[in-house]
C-alpha cells in the first residue's frame, strides 16, 4: 500500500512526471516462496510489446519500465539473474546480501537499504565502541546469512576489532537436537556477547530453547532482519533478549500515508487497482466478517458489507510511527520515477546515448532507465539523500535500536544512536550511552574478551591453537618496553636508557664512575691528600734539617728532587678520580707515568752513585768519581726522565685516550671510563717504569752489604721490592676490574707504592733525625770501620 500511495502521489503532482501516469501490479510472493516470486517478475516482463504506440487515448500494452522488490536476498538474486540479462531496473527496498553489489552478475540490480557489507562493518563498529572482542556469530542458512559469514569474519580480522569465538548457522527448520547443541554451545561459551543475521522464524525457534536452558547473562546483538520484531518482544521473552542492541532500516516519514490507508475500502470504484483479493482478505481479517454469503462461517463471523471503520479497530496498519521497509519502498518508487523524469527531460541533441541521441516515451528500453537511475540524486521529504554508488548501493544509513524493558513490564524499542556514510567524514557512529538500557544487574556494558588487555610493560603472546583474541601477557625483558595497552612486540630502549622496574617507559642509565662522592672515592682521596702532606711533612724536616749528615749523605738533592716526585705521584691519583674528560683522560696517564719515572730515577741515580763510592774507595778506582757529580747525577735523571715524556708524547699524539661511554658491562649502567687509545703505549710506559725499577732493585741488592752504618742500599732494595710487588700484583688486578673498580685498583697501586717508597726510604731518616739525634753525626753514619779513612 506504501508503493501504491507513493505511485498515486507522483501521479498528482505537478512538479514530477507531469501529464505522465504511472501504473503498478502488485503480486504476492506468499512470504518469500522463491518460485512464486521470480514466476512473478518474468510473467510481468514477458507481458512486454517489442514497442509502445502511444495513442491518443493512451491504449495498448503500457510498458514496464521497472520493478520494486524483492524483499529476500535469495529470491532478488534469482530475479535479478534472469531479468539482468534484458537490462530490466530492479530496486529492492529489503535484500541485504553483499552479492548483489556484484555489477558483472546483476547489472541492473538497485537498492534502497544498505547492504549488509555496510551492515558487517556498522556492527563491528559497535563491538569496538564497546570493547567487545570475543564474540558469538549466527546466522541463516541462506545467501543473506552465509555472505554475511564471509564478510564478517573478512571484515573482523582487517580492523583488528575482535574474533569469533563461534560461528554456528541456524537451521531452516526447527531441528530440536540441531538447536540443543548451539544453545549449549553458547551458555558455555565464555563470550557474553552473541550476534544474529537471522530472521525472524529462526529467532523464534532459538529462543525457545534458550528459554528451555534458560540462558542468561548475554548481550544480544541483532541484525536488521529481526531488530523489529514485535513477535520476539515478549514478557517470555524479554528476561533473555532485554537490553538488544540491534541495527534496524532507517526510521521514516511518510506525510498523506496514514490518510490514504483510510481511503482504502472493498466498495471503493478503483479498488482493482489495489488488488481487490488483496484487500478483501485484509478486511476479512481485520473485522473478522465474510464477503460471500455462500462461504463458511465460523462462530461469531458476520458478513461483511464494506462500510465498516476502520478507526475503530486496533490495527498495526495504521500505526505509522516506525515506518522503515516502507520508507525504503517509497524511496525506491520515486527513484524509478525521477530517473524517469530526467529520462523524459532530455534534451535532443545532448542525450547521453549514441549520437547525443535521447529516449522518448515511445521508444523506451529498460537498459535507458537503468542508465538514469544510476545518476538518481534528490532527497526525500523527509530529509533523506538518495542516490547510487557504482553498484547500485545507495548512501547507507542504519538507526541503532535498543529493547528496552520497563518496569511494569512492558517492552520499548527504542533509538539510541546511528551509523552511516557519508561523502565527507566516511562511516560516523553516533550513541546515546545515557539512554541504553542493559539487562544486567550492574546497569553496565558487559565484558566479552577471551583474555584481558595487556597493559603497559607486557606483550601479547598468542595462545597456540586458539585465535589471536586469546593470548596471555608476557612481561617484557629487561632493557625492553612497552608503553601502550595490548603491545604485539615490546620495543628495545636506546643505547643511554634502560626499562622502568614496570617495562612501561624507558628512563636513563645511571651513570658509573669512581667519584668524589662516594665512599671509595673519599677514601682514596683522602689517602692521596694524606701522603701528599706526608711528603710535605717530611720535606719540612729535611729543609730543616739539611745541613745534618742523614740529609747531606748521598746527594740531598736528589733526596727533594725525590720527594717532590713522589708528592706528584699522589696528587696524580686525584686524575682517576671524577667523571672522565677528555683532558684528564690524556692527562692522567702521562702524569702518572712521569712522576712515577722521576722517582724511580732518582733511586736509580742515589743507587749508583752508592755503588760507584764504595768501589772508589778501593785502591786505582777513585778516579771513577767524576761519573757521579751532580751534574751528572742531574742529567741522568733529565734523561731518564725525558725518555718517558717522548713516550707519552707519542702515544698522545698517535693514540690519544678518550672518555668513553661503556655499556659493555652492565645492561643499566653507563659506565664512564677512559680508553687508553693504545694498548702498545700503555704498554711500553708500564714496561719502561718496569724496566727502571727492576734496575734500581738489582743494583740496590747488589750493594746491600756494603759496610757502611747506616746502608742506604737496604732500604732502597726494601722499597724497590715493595715496588715491583704492588705492580706485578696491579695487572691481573687491573685487568679482570670492570668499570670504576678498574680506576680503584690503579689509585690504589699508586699510592701503595708511593707509599712503600715515602716509608721505606724516607722512614729510617726521619727516625734518626726526630728520635736518635745522636745517630745523627758523620761518624755514626760512617761507621766505626770507616774512621781511619
């Protein structure tokens, strides 16, 4: 009745197909029987003359120009099959399936409800509105549900929105044992949420053996198929199916509808047009009354006289407040009629066809129409853009619908939101969360996942044999992060940084080195700046002291020029101590090396000149003593000396040592040392102090029993010994030492043996010169052997 309100007003309207006439048959396709239907569309298209004469009195076969319907995907698949191959225009207002968009099968196939491709994608949507990624899929044995199958899993796994715990499809006829199984398979299913591209009379039967298990506690989601139900909105019912979410065919207005429905009478002169059997039967039906007299009656049943009124009685028919596959069949027949008015509206000379040629109303081909339906483009009363795609889809839009249950039980379905498509913005969900009703205790959204979101710090890890929704969280390791919820991979932080003690951000490494501030730099320091004032101390006493026979014995010289090195050589400790710089790096090295040169020289030069006294007292040799002067001894030390500064100057310039950052020992630790640049110049400055000392201890032994009272030769042999030990000691150490410790165990060699060298050489003097004044003369020194002399 909807197409043929809308067929009678094009046909009053002045604006739209003016002086034309629009006819109409209406067939009834016995609720969806695929024979009926398609029997019906190819003996209305067969009924077609080659050519229309127009006559004055508009007589003869009117041509058919188009056809609406028809409502199942299956039965507009088989019309569409046949009547494409005549190019005949056919817009379904209902069939939903995703193989009709198919141009190559179905050439001329129209429609005014999206299709479910768009209806997949508006589902998912929601699912990941909501955060539903387990979920339950049925669906219908037939081409709407199985495409719908095919798309929505192809679908799902592209957006990444969530997989199917389940895919089952409903049987055709109630199978008891069929339905047992999937119902089972749902209430022990741990998806709470259950989707279902069905129709009504599947619904119907699932639900009944849903009541039988009395499955609670989901969230049904339905398609557009059964979202408006009336006969599955029940108090029986509603216990299972209250709070629904569903998509239903956009809701609209038809203005003048209502009216006309009332004008509809079986006595009515034109009623033929109509289909008299049609109302007739609807009017059986409504005032439960028979027209033919003759006709068995049931009880109560009167006869009809065709004056009854229908306001009187409570009929769904005139309640045009959720007007939805009628408002698609009234945007269907006005598209066939604007595509006929551009049609006729055809300039000659600038037609769309061959030769800029136009169709006129004699010569009228299907494949014309079609041709001008494809660039339909108005909007309807109601607001509404309608239009076609290159598969014939028009602009998709679906209301979101919620089944509300209401306290004094009663049901509602109503809109809490939209999805649609737009040329600008592209797919838009728009809910009204406030106003959905959610048949749980909680009044809240369920929870539907197969495993809990990983958060930051962890990564997904896939469940072996089970889809990709179901996974277990793995913390990430050590020096790896993670810093979003449901991470695939965990990341590796840069080079300076390590993980949080959560995984969940990258922070900076500390830093190591042998500081300042902590207990074993203090204490080195200290110990450094101790021997220092120690080396201080006893200068003092010698300065003071320097015209005694314990300070002048064996060049007094040299015995400052000793104790100004050996000060150096604790002060050159405090270089490996602090945060490495390029400067002390090259410095720290060449001081050590060169103060350490200069002592150990000076002992070298105090130990020959020994040996060379000794033996000038023997008869012959004293001439040998000129060797020895200061002079001499003085620029045995520059040389000695100056060889170990063209070392380092060599290593400087052709290796230089450098700050270096090492990440090598620790995963979370920078540690900051100084490279040596070159292991030979490292080498060769080690081996030549080395060679010096080994020198001055072989000398030094060899004149250990020289006879005189006080034998300097002990005491260096002693130190010298102390020398090579911490040394020979120091490389192993040195060497298995990571980081700082390595600084540690080098400050702690230099100023061992700077200490074994201040106390062994120096502690016997001072001795004497503080505690045994009297020792202190020439004569003690000397011996009393030596007196004669």
């Amino acid at each position: 009745m909807t197409m043929a309100f809308a067929i009678d007003e094009i046909n009053n309207s002045f604006n739209l197909l003016p002086n034309i006439t629009l006819g109409y048959s209406l067939f009834d396709n016995c609720g969806g029987a695929l024979v009926v239907g398609l029997s019906g569309a190819i003996s209305m298209a067969s009924g077609r003359e080659e050519q229309f004469l127009l006559q004055e009195n508009c007589s003869g076969t009117p041509p058919i120009l188009g056809f609406v319907g028809d409502s199942y995907s299956t039965n507009s698949i088989a019309i569409s099959t046949v009547l494409g191959l005549y190019k005949m225009p056919i817009v379904s207002y209902f069939s939903t399936c995703s193989c009709l968009s198919d141009r190559q099968r179905f050439p001329s196939f129209f429609r005014t409800i999206p299709s479910d491709a768009f209806q997949v994608r508006a589902m998912i949507q929601i699912l990941k509105h909501f955060g539903w990624t387990w979920v339950g899929l049925l669906v219908s044995d037939d081409d709407y549900g199985l495409h719908v199958a095919r798309s929505f899993q192809s679908d799902l796994a592209q957006s990444g929105g969530g997989c199917l715990a389940y895919l089952e499809v409903l049987p055709w006829d109630s199978d008891s044992s069929e339905l047992r199984r999937i119902v089972h398979l749902i209430k022990t299913s741990t998806a709470r949420v259950v989707m279902a591209f069905a129709h009504q009379f599947h619904m119907i039967n699932l639900m009944e053996e849903v009541v039988r298990q009395n499955v609670t506690g989901l969230q049904w989601m339905a398609s557009e198929a059964w979202t408006s139900a009336a006969v599955l909105q029940t108090p029986r019912l509603m216990p299972y199916l209250g709070g629904t979410l569903g998509i239903a065919i956009r809701r609209g207005e038809i203005p003048g509808l209502r009216e006309f429905l009332l004008r509809i009478r079986p006595d009515q002169k034109d009623v033929e047009a109509y289909g008299n059997n049609f109302v007739k039967q609807f009017w059986e039906y409504m005032f439960q009354c028979k027209f033919d007299p003759a006709g068995w009656f049931k009880a109560g049943e009167a006869l009809c006289t065709g004056k009854e009124n229908i306001e009187n009685v409570e009929t769904e028919i005139l309640d045009l407040s959720d007007l939805r596959p009628e408002y698609n069949i009234y945007k269907a027949v006005y598209a066939l009629a604007y595509a006929l008015d551009d049609m006729l509206h055809c300039v000659p000379g600038r037609g769309p066809f061959s030769g800029n040629s136009c169709a006129t109303r004699q010569t009228i081909e299907p494949w014309q129409v079609v041709h001008y339906l494809q660039m339909v483009n108005f909007t309807t009363s109601f607001g509404d853009q309608v239009s076609f795609d290159e598969n014939g889809d028009a602009l998709p839009i679906y209301d979101v619908m919620n089944w509300l249950w209401l306290p004094d039980g009663q049901t509602k379905v109503e809109n809490v939101g939209e999805v649609k498509r737009s040329a600008f913005k592209g797919e838009e969900l728009t809910l009204d969360e406030e106003n959905i009703f959610w048949n749980f205790e909680s009044r809240e959204p369920p929870r539907s996942v197969c495993s809990e979101s990983c958060p930051p710090g962890t990564r997904m890890a896939r469940k072996k044999g089970q889809p990709e929704c179901c996974f277990d969280c793995i913390p990430c390791s050590e020096g790896k992060i993670s810093n979003k919820t449901d991470s695939m991979e965990c990341t590796s932080c840069p080079e300076d940084f390590w993980s949080s003690p959560q995984r969940d951000h990258c922070v900076p490494k500390k830093t190591e080195f042998l500081s300042y501030h902590e207990p074993l730099g203090i204490c080195l320091t200290t110990t450094s700046l101790l021997g220092t004032f120690v080396c201080a101390i006893v200068l003092v006493i010698f300065t003071y002291h320097q015209s005694t026979p314990m300070v002048r014995a064996n060049n007094s010289e040299l015995s400052f020029l000793l104790l100004g090195s050996l000060k150096l050589c604790f002060l050159c400790s405090l270089l490996f101590i602090g945060r490495p710089r390029l400067w002390t790096c090259q410095l720290r090295h060449a001081a050590f090396g060169i103060s350490f040169v200069l002592s150990v020289s000076c002992i070298l030069v105090k130990t020959m000149v020994v040996l060379a006294v000794f033996k000038a007292s023997k008869p012959g040799v004293g001439a040998n003593l000129k060797w020895f002067g200061a002079v001499q001894q003085r620029g045995t030390v520059l040389v000695l000396t100056s060889v170990q500064a063209a070392i380092c100057t060599a290593w400087l310039v052709s290796a230089s040592p450098a700050p270096h950052k090492n990440t090598q020992y620790y995963n979370d630790k920078i540690v900051f040392e100084c490279v040596v640049g070159s292991t030979v110049g490292f080498a060769v400055l080690l081996g030549y102090i080395g060679l010096l000392a080994i020198i001055s201890f072989l000398l030094a032994f060899l004149a250990r029993n020289l006879p005189d009272n006080f034998n300097e030769a002990k005491l260096i042999t002693f130190s010298m010994l102390i020398f090579c030990a911490v040394w020979v000691a120091f490389i192993p150490a040195y060497v298995n030492s990571p980081g700082k410790y390595a600084d540690a165990v080098e400050v702690f060699a230099i100023l061992a043996s700077s200490f074994g060298l201040l106390v062994a050489l120096f502690g016997p003097k001072c001795y004497i010169i503080l505690l045994r004044p009297e020792r202190n003369t020439k004569k003690a020194i000397m011996g009393r052997g030596t007196t004669k002399s």
